[in-house]
C-alpha cells in the first residue's frame, strides 16, 4: 500500500492579504479615519452656524433691520431693536407705551414709543454675577439658565408695582430656586433713575442642588416656568417648572406632586401677605401664561419629546405630568408612565398640542385694537419652530394655528398698550409687529420693507423665494437679469414667449407700468395699478431676492 506524502507547507498569506480586506493600507486607514473628521466638522460647522445665523448676519451686516411679513389676514411690518445681551434668558414687559426689558443679569431698560432705549438705575436681585464668580460654581455649566426668567407691571394709587420672578442662589446651603421679588415706585421716579427698594414676595420650596441625584453634573434648570398674570387686586398666578430632569421625575412621580413642593405646579401669591395656595399641578415646563378679557387662563408648556400644549387653566385642575404626555421620552418611541402612550387619559386635557414639539415660550392674548382682525386670538412664541404661531379660538376649541416665521429663538412676548406685538428674541433684539396699514407713515419703513409690501399684492399668483413653487404666474426670485419666459415647466403666454431678451430694472419698469402695453397679448393682469414710487419700491425688492 502506498502513502501519498502531504503536499509541501506554502507560506501562510497575512490577515489582511485575503480578501475583502487586502485592499487596506495604513494609508487609505488614515485617509478614512480623516476623511470622517472632516464630515463630522463640518456636520459641527454647519449646527453652529445655523444656530449662529444671527449673530453671524448681525455682525457682517446682512441681517434686515426692518420689512415685511405676508400672514393671512394682515401685512405686518416688523423692525428690529438692538438690545443688551448677556444671555439667552430676560424678559419683557409693557410700560406706558413703551416696554420694559431685564436682561439675564437684571439690567433694565425702557424702551419708549420712539423704540429707543434708556438704561435705569433699578436692577432685578437676580444676583447672576454672584452666583457665577461662587466658588462653589466653578464647576456648573450653563450658566446663563440662572437668569431673570420673568416681568410683571401693575398699575398702583401712587405709581407701579413692577414684580419679577428670577432664579435665587442661597450660597449657605448651596442650593437655588425661583423667587419672586417686588417693588413698588412712581413711574418718573422709575424713568429719572431711582432705585427703589426689593422685596422677597416668594420663594419656592424646597431650595434645590445644583446636581440632583443621579443627574451627574451641575446646571439650573432650563425648565423653570416664571410666569405671572394677575389673578385678581390681591393676587398673582406663578408658573413653577418641576427643575429635574424627566428620569427623576418619572421614578418618583409622587415627589413632584406633592403639597410639600412647589414644582411642577402654578401656584397663586397674596401680593400683601405672601401667602400662596396650588391653583392647578400637573405640569412639566409652563412656559406662557395669559389672561383672555373674559378671564379664561391659557398656558403653554414643554412635552418632553412632541406634544407640546395648550391648556385652558382652571383651578384645582390636574394635567397629568408626569404621569401622561402626548409626547414621548427623549431617545424611546414611548412614555415610562403612560398606560397609552401619546394619549392624555384620566386627567385635565389640553386645548391644543404641537406635535412635532415647538418648544413654545410665551403667550398673549390680543386685546387691542391695532389687531382688530386678530383681537381674542393668542399669540404664542416659540424656540424651537423660531415662529410666532397665531391661534384663532371658538369657544374653548382651536380653529387653527397660523405659523408666522421669524429667524430668531423667542424668549418673551407682550402686546403694548399701543397694540403693538413686541418679542423678545434670544439674540440680542426686541422685534416690534404692527399692521402695515399703520406702519406705511411710519419713517422707519425703508424702501426695501415698502416693496415687500408691494409684492405682497402680488403674492395671489407669485412666489418670491429660492425654488418657490409656480402659481399663475412664474416664481419671481432671480428675476431681475434672467431671460424673458424662461422658468421651466410654466406655461408662458405666446406674447412672453416671444419677447426675447434679459429682464433689466428698466424692461420691468415698463411692464409694470402697463403690462398690456409692454407685451402685447400678455396674460399678465395687475390687481391695481401701481405707481412708480411703487414701482420704484418694488424693485428695490426685486434687487434682493437674488
């Protein structure tokens, strides 16, 4: 019998020498190891300036200080006021007819009729540099979360009660809360520099850490409400967040609800005596709170994630946190509580909620006549969505919500006693909203802001933006130095088609003149003559949608 002899041992091919893997170097390793660098730089470049945009516009130049916005039953011209900023927390308040602005820090300022600011020697006890510069602070982050978080003015027999509800660090024990302080004064005592004299009206309870348990790391809460509203001559209605994180508040649903504790709750203040009393519990982030003419409360508040509400407040009501939510936990499709997830059964339901989330911040209700068309619809201002949203009522029930686009994260909204809608934007600005009808006297309405307005006319049959969508007629961004008839897919006129050529501001100008005229057999129809002022404004707008 014969043995056959193994065959003779090969050398062994290395690792990475079979395939799929003998295509790898340690070359192309570290290219592709760059390579997603680079990719998540420029994901991080492209969060902060979109986070950044206005800054950013701000400081080059380019941010439009004043123009107009096209909403559904009004053109509203808006202006943008520079204002001081420390962070993204302060608040607003009407004052006369002006406003009354607190930064983050307390500084305060009033803002006359004319939208010019002047600086007062009153300052809110917020105390932010104190608490930022503590020793025992040196390793908190996010900061400017401890802020003034709200301004309420009442009128008085001899002047104005201004309250302001604001963070409180108790360096002692080392633990910090929502207070509310007041002070009372004559309004041109107010204007020519007094100081006046604070006093602690509330507290919350109990004085929390910095780190709650678990949370490992110390931040004040971004959650921490601050609203007020007055509830009658004697009383004030206080918005208190529940300042832990959901985790916490969902492993001990209990701890946040209970009479011992003031979060997670409004709560209603003498103004006398300090006494308070729970007026409705429930809550997560109470952001806005309002009080229609007929006495009805409205409240905004954050979900976790989607879900935002709108609730009718009444007292002694329950509105489920955290035991319900229309939203569900951050990183999870559900609700740890909720025996239904995204339903909100067996206690107090919203009016309305936002899903995705908005991240609402403040409300009002419109009360005054510049308004007319929009008088008894609330107005809130959101972070997230970087839109007011306009809520037209019927009885208790939402008809529907109108998004109005801004560019800015919203902090604060009030209505003047002139009618005018005035937010306070997390950049650096107060926006004031008025009808065009009574902005077109106005001389801070520059030539661009009166095209926009002109252009809205034109808005039945046009879109103005990048890409817009063709209507009756063909999207006009760009159009200025782009052919005669040449968007694609829409259906010229054989007049237009005909025409040949680059439109210039003077070929314009003649056609909007008398389109007619221009083009022979164009299809094209004015809603009403313009004049060439008007023409002249419209163009100026043209030039900048390019």
């Amino acid at each position: 019998m014969s043995v056959t002899p193994f065959p003779p041992m090969t050398p062994t091919k290395s690792f990475v020498q079979h395939w799929p893997f003998r295509w790898i170097t340690w070359r192309r390793v570290v290219l592709g190891i760059l390579w997603l660098l680079s990719l998540v730089a420029a994901a991080r470049l492209g969060l902060f300036i979109v986070e950044k945009r206005v800054p950013i516009l701000r400081r080059i130049g380019l941010l439009e200080m004043s123009g107009i916005k096209q909403t559904n039953l009004y053109a509203v011209a808006f202006q943008r006021v520079p204002v001081a900023e420390d962070g993204r927390y302060g608040a607003i308040a009407p004052l006369l007819n002006g406003v009354l602005f607190s930064s983050r820090s307390g500084r305060l300022w009033y803002f006359d009729s004319t939208r010019t600011g002047h600086a007062l020697k009153l300052r809110v006890p917020v105390h932010a540099e104190e608490f930022d510069a503590d020793p025992a602070n040196a390793t908190t982050i996010e900061k400017d979360h401890f802020a003034v978080k709200g301004l309420l003015v009442q009128p008085t027999a001899s002047g104005v009660r201004i309250l302001s509800s604001h963070n409180h660090w108790d360096s002692a024990k080392g633990c910090y809360g929502l207070r509310v302080s007041v002070v009372e004064m004559r309004v041109d005592a107010l204007l020519a520099g007094g100081t006046g004299t604070w006093r602690t009206l509330f507290d919350t309870r109990p004085c929390l850490d910095l780190a709650p348990p678990g949370s490992g790391r110390r931040m004040p809460t971004i959650g921490a409400g601050g609203r007020m509203v007055p509830l009658s001559d004697r009383e004030i209605l206080l918005t208190v967040g529940v300042f832990i994180s959901d985790a916490l508040t969902t492993s001990d649903p209990e701890g946040i609800r209970s009479a011992d504790t003031d979060y997670g709750k409004t709560v209603a203040i003498d103004l006398r005596t300090g006494r308070t009393r729970v007026f409705s519990r429930g809550h997560r982030n109470p952001q806005g709170l309002a009080v229609g003419e007929d006495g009805r409360i409205w409240m905004t508040e954050h979900a976790a994630r989607g879900g935002d509400e709108l609730n009718l407040l009444r007292q002694g009501g329950d509105y489920g946190f955290p035991y319900v939510s229309y939203g569900t936990a951050y990183g999870t499709l559900d609700w740890p509580l909720g025996t239904e997830t995204g339903r909100h059964e067996g206690y107090d339901k919203a009016t309305f909620a936002w899903v995705p989330s908005i991240g609402p911040s403040q409300l009002v209700v419109v009360r005054g006549t510049a308004f007319a068309r929009w008088r008894g619809d609330l107005i809130v201002s959101s972070l997230a969505a970087r839109s007011l949203f306009r809520l037209r009522l019927e009885g208790d029930r939402v008809v529907y919500a109108e998004p109005i686009q801004t560019i800015h994260r919203m902090r604060d909204l009030i209505e003047t006693a002139k009618g005018e809608i005035v937010l306070l934007a997390e950049d650096g600005f107060l926006d004031y909203f008025q009808p065009v009808d009574a902005a077109m006297d106005n001389a801070n309405l520059d030539p661009l802001a009166r095209g926009q307005l002109v252009a809205g006319r034109c808005q039945g049959c046009h879109t103005f933006e990048r890409n817009g969508a063709n209507g009756n007629g063909p999207n006009l961004y760009g159009i200025l130095g782009r052919r005669v008839a040449a968007v694609p897919d829409f259906n010229y006129s054989q007049a237009m088609r005909g025409v040949g050529g680059r439109w210039s501001e003077e070929s314009l100008r003649r056609f909007l003149a008398d389109p007619d005229a221009a083009v022979p057999g164009t299809s094209m129809e004015l809603p009403a003559p313009l004049t060439p002022e008007e023409i002249d404004h419209l163009l100026v707008y043209l030039r900048s949608v390019r």
